[in-house]
C-alpha cells in the first residue's frame, strides 16, 4: 500500500529557510504528478507546487514564486520543496499528494 511521509517542518523566523520532504513507500514517485498543498488555519486547501514525472516541469502559485524550489530524487523516491525567504504567511500544514494519496502533512510556523 502507499504510503506518502512528510518531515522537514518546524518553528523558523521570517526570512528563513525549511525543506520539506516527501518519501513514498510501496510505488514509485517518478509516474505522475506530485503535488505540494497546505492549509493555514481557518482557509482552505491550496496547491502550492508540483512537478511532473515526464518532463519534470514545475507549477508554482504566485506568492510562492522565487522562494520556493521544488525537486524530486528518483533514486530516494522523494520530493523536496525548499522554501527560502519564509514569511509569515507560509504558516500552515504542507502535505504532499500524489495521485489520490495524501501524507499527514508537516506543520510550518513563520514567526518571530
């Protein structure tokens, strides 16, 4: 069965920098999509970046654009997002999906 396990979450001050991670067990990352949502108290579900398995292209909305990095590992089955210049604003719970599986989401907190 699939399993998606995010990490890299924390507590950082504004202007800082996380990674988070996205390791897959039981099938392999490098067929479709993977995604980057989070969710901030009290707001929906948004889709922050994804890349695709083909041509490794890369979405990202606007107001993560030039902050945030997002790759993947084939050999380690893992996606990364490097989020650098952190704001406040970027508080939420980061999950990653891929097909129509979910991970439990890493929690991010920007303040100072």
């Amino acid at each position: 069965q699939l399993q998606l396990v995010e990490s890299g979450g924390g507590l950082v001050q504004p202007g800082g920098s996380l990674r988070l991670s996205c390791a897959a067990s039981g099938l392999s990352l490098d067929m479709y999509t993977v995604g980057w949502f989070r969710q901030a108290p009290g707001k929906e579900r948004e889709g922050v970046s994804s890349i695709s398995s083909s041509d490794g292209r890369t979405y990202y909305i606007d107001s993560v654009k030039g902050r945030f990095t997002i790759s993947r590992d084939n050999a380690k089955n893992t996606v990364y997002l490097e989020m650098n210049s952190l704001k406040p604003e970027d508080t939420a719970v980061y999950y990653c999906k891929y097909r129509d599986y979910w991970g439990q989401g890493t929690q991010v907190t920007v303040s100072s």
